[in-house]
C-alpha cells in the first residue's frame, strides 16, 4: 500500500515534480510559490536554483526542456510578468523534454501588489493551464502536466493560488519514474524563432489548442484519493436545479456549500472543453459560473451563446468562500459570532531592522524614497512615512530617473531611490545601468540585508550560497556599481546614523549618479544577534519622544512620558539609544 503523508499544496507540487522525474528546477522565491523549490531542493536528483529573477528562471527551465529533460521554473503571479517575454515564445517552440511552470496567483493580495489572473496571460501567451484543487491533485496535475507537455509539444502552466499552497491535504506518495532524455536533434525551424519560422509555428500553435480542448474529455489523471484514472474535466450529475462551472479551489467551496448540486469541475481551464460545457449547462436549470479573480471562464461560456450568472452575482475582489454560496445563491442569513476585538496592529519592520535607522534618517532630512518590492517597503507607513512609490521590482530607481528626466534635477534633491540587495540583483541592475547611460544624477541606496528577507531568508547572487547549500564566490555590490562606471559608491553600516546623514546630504547634491550601499544583515538570519539589549534609564528621560520616532516595537510610551523596553523584543541594535539626547537609554550585556 502506498504511503500517505499530509502535506501543503506546495509541497505537494514539489512532490509531484520530483515522482514524475524532473531534473531541473529553477525560481525566484515569491510568496506564495517559494515553498515550492525549498521542498524541491530536498530530493538530491533534482538540480534546484534560485535565479536572479524569473525571466532566467523560464530560459533556464526552457534549455533544460530543450536539451531533453523534464524542467520546471516556479513563480508567483506577478513574477509571471517577468517570465512573460520567454514564455510567449517558448509556446511558439514547445517543449522536447516536459516543460512546467507554476504560478502562484495570490486572490487577496495577502503578499502581493496585485490581484492578477494567470489565465488571462496564459490565454494571450496560448498555453495550456492546470488548475489543481487539493493538495493530492496538486501532485497529480504536477506529473500529468509534464506527460501533456511532451505528448503535445507545448509549455504547460500549473495556476496555483494562495489558499492552495499553504493549506494541507493527505497525499499519496509514489515512487519517482524518470523517463529516458529525449534525444536533442538540432531543429532551426522549431528552436529558433525568426520571424519566417514563428509565422510556421503560429500555426501549429492554434492547432494544438483545437487538439487539446478536442481531448481534454478523454485526458484522466491517476488520483488514488479519488479513483484511478479520473477524469481531468470531470461532470458530477446530482440535483440539476442548479449547476456549476468551477475549477480549482473554488471547487471546494462548491462542495461544501451545495455537495448536492451538479458540478462541471474543470481541470483543465485553458483551453476549455466546449462540447462537455455546453452539454452540462443543457441538463441543469440555473448555471453559476464560480471562479476567483477574472471572469476567464464565464467570458467564454457566454461567448458560447449559453446563459448563466456569474460575476454579477460574486465579486471580482479577493478570494471566495463556501459562505459567499450560502448567502448569494442559497440566501442564507449567516450570523456569525462577533470576532474577539482585538487592538490594530499595523505591519511594522522588525526590531533591530537595519532598514529602520536608514529611514529614520531620511525622515529626519525630509527626503521622499521612491520604493521597491520588499519588506523595506514598510517605510511607507506610519511612523516612518518616507517611501512615496512602489510599483514593481526594481522599479525604484526607474521611477527615480523618470522624475528627474520630468522635472529635472533639483526636483530630485530631495528624493532616493531605496532597494534591496536581493531586488537589485532581480531587475535593480538595468534600472541602475539605464540611469547611468541616460546620464542621471539620482541617489540610489542599496538596502543590503545579506538575503531576501520578505519571503524567508533565500540566498542570491550576492550572497555567496546557492539554493542547493553551495559556497560560491558572491557577486561584489560595490563593484558592480563601478563597473557600471558610477564614480560615487559608498558603502557604511546601516546603524551609524551620524555617518548615514552626512553621507546622504554630500550625495543628493551631487550632479552625478550616486550609490550608498547600507550594510547590515537581517537581524533574523540565525547567525546574526547583537550582544546587548538596550534598557531605559527613567531618572535621565526628559520625556522628548525622540527616541520614539523610528518606530521600534519593542518600545512603548508609559502614562507619565517616559518609555519601556520590552526586553523579548529588543534585538539590541541600539538605534533608540543613538536618538536620545539625553543618554536616557544605555546597553547592557544580554
């Protein structure tokens, strides 16, 4: 009998990937995917990389699929854009060995700048989508993805979301079966795609979708936590008053609420069966289209001349629930208890954050940041308040240059440009060479925390470790900023706050490009603790609040002015103590 384990849907996807025999794995970690490459990096077979950013992710996982072995890259929704460029194309080449990429929307927008829809991109791009419900699905969709992949010489796209990759459902463990490297025959007319060859393979392209959606009523996946050989798009004929069209976790939700209706359950969402549509939505009297985020499938029923309701009824916001049936379709009063009140907490840097003391300073200076994708993007709320802008990676010194080539330069005096070490690798790198070649004179600060803090401490190119736990020589910052020809590059401890003010005062008035790179690592990497604590001296305070002003959790204001430090919390960074006047705060040996 086969093991069963309990596992997160992205573990399970990991799983998935490692029994259907995978051999390369590429990403860029982004919540909610990143999960996936650290279960994956498990399995000693599987050759796993963090890559700068997902558009190498794609090309690596291409070549890979190209010279003969299953690949795979693994992103979230927003990295997809990224990944965008390789990917339209590659459905243009297809796949030799498997080819996967999973994206991770996230309905909500719990970690992430926007609600976008994989499926819309996947439809433009005209690659097939997986949609998997629960975590054992999560794992068979992973393995037959890779047979659909090779079977039809396509790109596939495994569409996960939020709700999906960190919830836990029992799966059945099998063994891994890698299948032999398909050979590599060298293809110009397949591989290399100039324009007389693209038009070719356009063509091919539309007939492999017509073939797909012809077969994706016969196409079964082995799924022991239902019945062997189940169908991808499967029908569930019960009480025919009413219907639903659904797929993915939404699915559950249908269940849950109405286990008695009829249900389409599509497992495939791209391309859609059109046949098996139509004739589910002929046998029950009311359809409802049920689907999170973008009207993908609805559009296309209607499309179909078939009547039924769907976003008029539920919204395009957010994620869906069981309880969203219950009150729409079923009319159900639900009185649920009232929520234990609990006081607001806004999201806050940690204590001890080194970005916390770069920002204090610019808010002392009064200088705007255009911001970044990562938890330094915290500046932009209260107490702090000085990122001004945040649009997507790398973005930052982009939208800095943009304003100066707007207003010019003394517009930008009082202006950065903030990004960290990790998001600089990503896409930072172009942004920076463009201001240099367009001849800005924008300050850049480079938020060097040693990691990728935001999704849990992965390495990158800067760090000097490789997913797979390697020693390699780690990309130098500094010079890489001169190599690039930028003249003015500091490097300064991100605690010493007297050096930080003057420094960036001397650079925002410069009339050339210029980088400070802030270094101080995470003060949750394991490795990092500081040797003291830092405690209040009452009898010293003169109740000024300055010490308050970067915003620490760890300090609290008392009734009669003066402050606490909460000793659990204080990671001894002793940025209060640096804005005291008065010496009211001292260390003390922890």
């Amino acid at each position: 009998m086969s093991e069963k384990k309990m596992m997160l849907g992205n573990e399970a996807i990991a799983r998935g990937a490692y029994e259907a025999g995978v051999k390369v794995s590429a990403a860029y970690p982004g919540t909610p995917s990143t999960e996936i490459s650290e279960n994956l990096v498990k399995y000693p077979e599987i050759y796993c990389e963090w890559s700068p950013n997902e558009k190498v992710a794609m090309e690596v996982a291409i070549g890979a699929s190209i010279s003969g072995v299953r690949a795979m890259a693994s992103m979230k929704h927003v990295g997809f854009n990224v990944a965008a460029d390789p990917m339209y194309t590659a459905a243009y080449i297809g796949a030799n060995g498997g080819l996967v990429a999973v994206v991770a929307d996230d309905p909500g927008m719990y970690s992430s700048q926007n609600e976008q829809d994989t499926r819309q991109i996947c439809r433009a791009a005209q690659v097939p989508v997986l949609e998997p419900s629960d975590s054992q699905e999560a794992k068979d969709y992973m393995k037959l993805a890779f047979i659909l992949s090779e079977k039809y010489d396509t790109p596939i796209v495994l569409r996960t979301t939020t709700r999906l990759a960190h919830s836990q459902g029992m799966v059945v463990l099998e063994d891994r079966t890698v299948p032999m490297d398909k050979p590599y025959e060298r293809n110009i007319a397949k591989n290399v795609m100039m324009p007389a060859m693209a038009i070719k393979r356009h063509i091919f392209v539309e007939q492999r979708l017509k073939d797909m959606a012809k077969d994706a009523c016969t196409m079964t996946v082995a799924n022991e936590g239902f019945a062997k050989d189940t169908p991808l798009n499967r029908v569930e004929m019960n009480d025919t008053t009413i219907g639903f069209i659904t797929s993915g976790i939404p699915y559950t939700y249908v269940k849950e609420a109405c286990p008695d209706a009829s249900v389409l359950k599509l497992g495939m969402v791209h391309p859609l069966p059109v046949e098996l549509i139509k004739d589910f939505a002929s046998k029950v009297d009311t359809l409802y289209i049920f689907e999170e985020l973008e009207p993908v499938i609805e559009e296309q029923v209607r499309a179909m001349g078939i009547d039924c309701i769907g976003k008029e009824a539920f919204t395009l916001q957010g994620e869906y629930s069981a309880n969203m049936i219950r009150r729409v379709i079923l009319k159900q009063d639900l009185k649920l208890k009232e929520p234990a009140k609990v006081a607001g907490r806004p999201p806050l840097l940690c204590p001890g954050c080194p970005h916390r003391s770069v920002y204090s300073v610019l808010k002392k200076l009064k200088i705007h940041a255009a911001g970044d994708i990562g938890c330094y993007t915290l500046g932009a709320v209260a107490p702090l308040s000085v990122v001004d802008t945040t649009v997507c990676m790398g973005s930052s010194i982009s939208s800095l240059h943009g304003m100066e080539m707007a207003k010019g330069k003394e517009y930008i005096k009082n202006w950065v440009a903030v990004i960290g070490d990790s998001t600089f690798m990503h896409t930072g790198i172009n942004s920076l060479m463009n201001m240099v070649y367009n001849q800005g004179t924008g300050t850049v600060i480079i938020l060097d925390n040693s990691t990728t803090g935001m999704t849990g401490h992965q390495d990158h190119a800067a760090t000097g470790k490789t997913l797979m736990g390697q020693t390699v020589p780690a990309i130098n910052i500094y010079h890489l900023c001169k190599a690039l020809g930028i003249e003015h590059v500091t490097e300064i401890d991100a605690f010493d706050t007297e050096g930080l003010e003057n420094l960036i005062k001397e650079e925002v008035a410069r009339d050339a490009v210029s980088v400070i790179i802030t270094k101080a690592p995470c003060v949750l990497l394991k490795e990092v603790q500081f040797p003291n604590v830092c405690r209040p001296l009452p009898e010293k305070c003169k109740k000024c609040g300055k010490c308050l002003q970067p915003g620490c959790p760890a300090l609290t204001k008392n009734e009669d002015g003066t402050i606490t430090i909460d000793q659990t919390m204080c990671n001894g960074c002793g940025l209060c103590k640096q804005w005291c006047p008065f010496d009211a705060i001292e260390e003390i040996v922890r």
